[in-house]
C-alpha cells in the first residue's frame, strides 16, 4: 500500500522539479480567482522549497511587466508581504519598502508601483506559503473587504493543498515558476493612452510591447565589456524608447557621483553630476540616498523672445542602478546597493505609468550589474597594468655612446599580466648589457617569476659575470626557487669603446642589427635551453663586432607573427641607408610595434628594445644631462628650468634657453599634475639639434586640447593646452610608451655655428 502511494505521489507530482497534474490546477484556481476578485494585476503563490529555508514562486498569474517584479525567492525572515504573512499567519499588507518619506521640493517621488498583500497557506498544523496579488498604486488598496477575500482565498487553497499532501503529493516549489494569464490582469501599461507601448484595444499588447527593450538590454548588457558599450546599451534600450532627449551614466565613488558615460545633449546635466559630492541634497544625490525613481523639475519656464508663450519646465528622472553586491533576488529592498545613476533628461513633463516604472526597475538592476562588472574589471586592468608597469625598469639607463629605447605592449587588453621583460644594465668593466627576456603564461605567478629573473639578471651583470655564466647562474637560481615556469632570455654585453658583442640565448631569438648601409644581419650564437628546465648543460655565447651606427634589437616573440623574415621586416621598417637620429629610432620603434598583430590577433605579449651605437668617437657622442623630480613636487618645475638654463648657457646655447624653459615648465608641470609619479628629465645636445625627454608613469598619451573643449574634455586631456607651445616651439615632437609608462621628448634644431663640443657631462 505504501509503496502504491508513492508511486502515485511521483507520478502525479510530476516529472522532478515541476509541478504535478493536481497541484497545477489547485494554484491556477486560486490565483486566477485571487486576480479577478480582488482587481489585481498579478497573483501569485509562494511555497516552501523542498529543504524549507525559503520560499519560492511557484506560479504566477498576470501580464508582463508586473509578473516579473515578484522575488523569485525569498528567505523567511524577509520583509515582504509573502514571508511576513507565513510568519505572522495573518493577511500581510506591504507597500513600497523604499518609498522616502519625506517630502522633497520640486520632485516627485515615484516608487515601487504596486501595493502588495499576502495570506499564508497553512491548514491543520502544515504550513505551504503564501498566496501573494499586486494592485496598481492609486487605488483604494487593501481595505478589510479585500482581506477578508484573500484570506477566504486562501484558505480555500490550503484545505486543497493539505489534501494533496495527505495523499503523498509534495506540496513543494519547482524549480521554475509556471506562468498563467489570468483575465483582468493585464498589464497596466494598457491604461496609458500617452504611452508609445503596443496597439491600441488589444489586451496585453502594451506590456509585451514594453518588455521588449528590457530584453534587448538584457541581451546586449551581457556582451558588453566597456562602458562605451553599457552606454551605448543604455541609449538603444532606455533613452530611445522612453523619449528622452538627453541621458547621463553615472557611478558612486569616494563620497562622489562620477560621470561614466552620456548621450544627447547633457553638457549641463555633465557639468552638474560630474564630481557632485553625496553630502548635498540635489535630486540625483536624494535619488541614490532614496533607492527610488525621483522625476526633478528644473528652473522655471522663461519666453525665449517678448510675447512668446513660455518654454516648457524641463524634467530629468533619475533612476538609482541597483548592483550585485548583495545577491538577493529582489526588485525592492531596503538594503539594496546602489552603484550609480541613470539620469534622462526631458523638454518638458514627463510622467511613468506604473508598468513603466517597474520595467525601469528591472533595467536599473541589469545596468547596476553591468556598471559594477565593467568598473571592477577595469580596476583589475588598472592593477594588472599596474603590476606590469612596477616590474619592468622605471627608465633605461644612460651610458654615452649608447641610445636605447624600449616599447612594451601586452597580449590583449584583458586583467592579465604578461611575463615580458626588457633591461640596461651597466657592468664593473665598463660595458653596457642589454637583456630582454620572456616568462611563458599570462598569470599572477608568470609577473612574480618574471620579477625575480630580472632582478637576477641585474644582480648578475651588476656583479660583472659574462651572459653565459649570468644565464647559468639565473638558471641554477631558478631552479632552486622551484618554479614550474620557463622562460626564454636573451643577453648582449657590449662594449661602447670598441664595439664587441658578446651573445648569449636562453631558448630565445638571436637579437638583429641594422647596419649604417642598410642592411640587416642576425647575431647569431648558440640556442641553449630556456631557463628553469632541469640539467640545462652549460650555457654558451659567441661574440660578433658593432659597427658605429648600427642598431641592435632584441624582441620578444609577440613583436613579429612569424619567425620567417624579421630581419626583412626590420629592414623595411628602418627605410634606406644612413644613421638613425634619436626620432628616427623612436619612429623605428613605433613603426615595429605598429607591424604587430592589433590587440584581437596578438596571443602573446610584445617586448621590444633597440639600442643605437655611436661608437668611441667622441664627436658622436651627446652632450647630455639628467634631472630627477620626486612625485607631487611642483618645486621642481623650478628646478626643471634651472636645469635646463644652466646646461644650455653652459653649452654655448644661451639663445636657445627660454624656448626650451618654457616648454620645459609645460610638460614638467602636467607630467607631475596628471601622473602622480616621479619625473625624469633629460637634455641632450648634438651637433645640429637639442633634445629633451621628460619620462613620467602615465600610460596614456598626451592630447592637446582645444580652447572650445568642455570642462569635462579638458579633464581628460593630461597636457592640455600647454602641448600647443610645445608644437609651436618644437621643430618635431612625440610620445613614445615604454611598458613603465611614457617619453614625452622634442628636438629643435641649433643654428650653424652655435654651441661648443664636448664630451658628456653629468
């Protein structure tokens, strides 16, 4: 017999997780007499889940958008209707938990736009749910008739559900809701005869109609991964179908309201949310403080000529964006956390029926969501980036006769940090060793091995050992660390006086040099092994000659898509024959780095560093100087242009020292406003021209920026309209990013016959 019984039970509940033949008709009936008796636009049931630790929907009765404002669960002690009907076993009536109080000048407060009321389900000693309705605000409510009916109602169910539980059915929620229209309970978006929504005398089409933008947002919310793209989501699916002429994305940060995207005409709501703190009391502060769609009137209306009628009052609405913080899935709480601010901006009055409203509700989540992702992911870019940036050299170190460069590009913009590296190091005998070197993967632990490589590397050649035996020494030390990563090295000592080469590889590709005539050559030695493989051998080099003139580049292998023809490449990259000035080598550079495949293509991080040979010749050798400036130190554009003066009346280049000063002071002043980081200038003087270069940590490049440009635009040019001086000044000038951060450099060239030779000075 009791075997029988269960069988019956699972058969008529129905395959696992759904809801049986007999239980499904038992809720329909009572949600759809609930609908209908009590005037409301949305019925539902709630019951316990099978553990019975929360309380789940299980049907629901009604029309889009209101079916979809109900929790989808819910844990018992919770504040709505549902659970504090089961808990208190009486008829529970719950407006809008969020709705503010108090009254604010000059808005209107719209909440949440239903009234909610639940009766528990519950019948001899057994509890089940709640059976839950909304009512559109603005009506009579939930008055004792109405009460009496939905407890009637429910009690009605509970004696058909304990029935059912009796016989071994489990009165338990599946693990999707049924839905079921229900008459009388269309959506209320079909009372808004001003509304843009659906077909005019067809039921229900205005609530279908006005779900269909919070899907497409659903949708195109799920691929964004910029805020470019939540913008543009937010302006297809928000500000077109609502009407609104004018929308501003903003994020709460630090006591502050922070402009992230806009769209239309928003130049003053811009100026007014940018920056806005969260102590005042304007309507977009009232409106995050109050969790709820507040509509703002704005200054009153003024004739636009005498006798004309006057301009309608604008309105902006301002729609808090809820995040994800707290995963509870709820439409309205008063514990929600709020990231930020959707704020549209109308020409005149604007209201939002109650089916707008709470589809707004539903949009203001998914925004919150999608803000919350794309400002956390682009804070773990900041750190990767940041990370990146502290264990690569802060600036490549100046030794006469030598001029280097570096370029430093990851494999994608992802919170990934690569293991490339690059280095100049000078050594006890007078020789300069160039290093480049890459750690496999793009992780946390390929940074932390790539860090501890190089501060080996330098170690090594700090204390004078050859790039054979720094590369057997790394190995060994490497081994010893017990890392499982690999990483491939390549190491050029070189000697400025004459010119010798001494080669050693890890694994890694033979660096080139580009010859004076032209030509391109590979300096070949022996491949060795990568570093941390076990018995690695003995590591050999080779040793080759330096033409005066000649340019080495050490790469890494994201620099080229194929190892076929760098040498091809290089040579087409560096034009005809002849030396390479210090902007022609940075063109080089760029030039090479721009061959590479674009951020969609590149699997693997791009390291470049070139290094030009003057030769022993002291005629060929820049006359140079070096100023360091500490970080936030605005003295030190004082300094800078001391500096500068001192140097160039020293070098006979008195008439040369204002122009440089004052560009001098420009670039300084913005590299230690807008860069937040230590500044190194430096001066170099050859026979025909002047160079300056002023290295900071920024990675973005500077912009010069217009005199129309908004106060926003202008934030966000780092030198701003100074950069037109250094145009104006500068016979050529550029930025060049080396993986640390930036050069911003300038030559300009020295008449004929101006100036002293001489050897470098420090």
């Amino acid at each position: 017999m009791s075997g029988s019984r269960s069988d019956r039970g699972a058969h008529e509940s129905g395959p696992a997780g759904t809801l049986g033949e007999e239980l499904a008709a038992a809720l329909h009936d009572a949600v759809r007499e609930a609908a209908e008796r009590l005037e409301a636009v949305t019925a539902a049931v709630y019951l316990l889940s099978p553990e019975g630790t929360e309380l789940r929907i299980a049907m629901i009765g009604g029309g889009p958008p209101s079916v979809f404002t109900l929790p989808g669960r819910m844990p018992l002690d919770a504040s709505y209707a549902s659970a504090r009907a089961l808990a208190g076993g009486e008829v529970a009536v719950l407006a809008d938990p969020d709705a503010p109080r108090a009254h604010i000048p000059g808005c209107t407060v719209c909440p949440y736009p239903y009234l909610a009321a639940a009766a528990p389900l519950t019948a001899a000693g057994a509890r089940f749910g709640s059976l839950t309705v909304l009512r559109p605000e603005g009506t009579d409510g939930y008055g004792p008739g109405r009460r009496t009916e939905l407890a009637r109602i429910a009690g009605r169910l509970s004696t058909a559900l304990s029935a059912l539980h009796r016989r071994g059915v489990p009165v338990v929620s599946p693990n999707l809701p049924v839905l079921v229209p229900v008459r009388g309970a269309e959506s209320s978006a079909d009372a808004d005869p001003a509304g843009p929504w659906g077909m005019p005398g067809v039921a229900g089409s205005a609530g279908r109609s006005l779900m269909f933008p919070l899907h497409r947002l659903a949708d195109l919310l799920n691929q964004a991964t910029t805020m470019d793209h939540v913008t543009a989501a937010a302006r297809f699916c928000v500000m077109g179908p609502f009407q609104a002429r004018a929308m501003v994305l903003s994020c709460v940060a630090e006591g502050r309201m922070w402009v992230l995207g806009h769209s239309g005409d928003t130049e003053g709501l811009v100026r007014e949310l940018h920056g806005s703190g969260l102590h005042t009391g304007t309507p977009a502060v009232r409106a995050v403080r109050g969790n709820t769609l507040l509509i703002a009137d704005g200054p009153g209306p003024q004739a636009s000529r005498p006798g004309a009628e006057p301009a309608p009052r604008p309105v902006t609405a301002h729609l808090p964006l809820v995040g994800s913080r707290h995963v509870v899935d709820v439409p309205v709480s008063g514990n929600r956390h709020v990231v930020g601010l959707c704020t549209l901006a109308y020409g005149g009055p604007r209201s939002f029926s109650p089916a707008e409203r709470a589809v707004l509700t539903m949009m203001a989540g998914l925004l919150g969501s999608a803000v919350e992702r794309v400002e956390l992911n682009a804070k773990r870019q900041a750190l990767a980036e940041g990370i990146q940036k502290r264990l690569l050299p802060p600036a490549l170190v100046e030794v006469p006769g030598l001029t280097t460069t570096a370029r430093y590009q990851p494999a994608a913009a992802t919170a990934e940090v690569g293991g490339d590296w690059y280095d100049v190091i000078r050594m006890p005998d007078d020789r300069v060793a160039l290093v480049i070197g890459d750690v496999e993967g793009h992780t946390m632990e390929s940074a932390a091995a790539m860090g501890q490589l190089r501060t080996a590397v330098a170690a090594y050649a700090s204390e004078g050992h050859g790039p054979a035996a720094l590369l057997q020494r790394t190995a060994g030390l490497l081994a010893r660390l017990g890392t499982e990563s690999l990483a491939t090295c390549c190491v050029v000592a070189l000697d400025p006086e004459d010119g010798t080469a001494e080669v050693a590889l890890a694994g890694h590709p033979a660096p080139l040099l580009r010859l004076p005539d032209g030509t391109v050559r590979t300096l070949d030695a022996p491949a060795n092994v990568p570093l941390g493989l076990p018995d690695p051998g003995v590591y050999r080099a080779r040793e080759h000659t330096v033409e005066p003139g000649s340019v080495l580049v050490l790469y890494s292998d994201g620099l080229f898509e194929t190892r076929e023809d760098e040498a091809g490449t290089l040579a087409e990259a560096a034009g005809p024959a002849g030396d390479l000035a210090d902007a022609r080598l940075e063109d080089l550079a760029d030039r090479l780095l721009g061959r590479a495949p674009g951020p969609r293509g590149r699997r693997d991080d791009a390291a470049l560093l070139l290094a030009r040979y003057e030769g022993p010749d002291t005629g060929r050798v820049p006359r140079t100087g070096h100023l360091s400036i500490q970080r936030r130190d605005l003295r030190g554009v004082r300094q800078a242009r001391e500096f500068v003066h001192d140097r160039l009346c020293g070098w006979g280049l008195a008439d040369l020292s204002d122009d440089v000063e004052l560009v001098t002071s420009e670039i300084v002043t913005n590299a230690l406003v807008h860069a937040g980081s230590d500044v190194d200038v430096r001066l170099r003087v050859y026979a025909d021209r002047l160079r300056l270069e002023v290295r900071d940590s920024a990675s973005d490049p500077p912009v010069p920026a217009l005199y129309s440009l908004s106060d926003e635009g202008c934030a966000r040019a780092e030198h701003g309209r100074g950069l037109f001086l250094v145009e104006a000044l500068a016979d050529t000038w550029n930025t060049s990013p080396n993986g640390r951060g930036k050069t911003v450099w300038l030559e300009m060239d020295i008449p004929a016959g101006t100036g002293e030779s001489g050897r470098s000075v420090e």
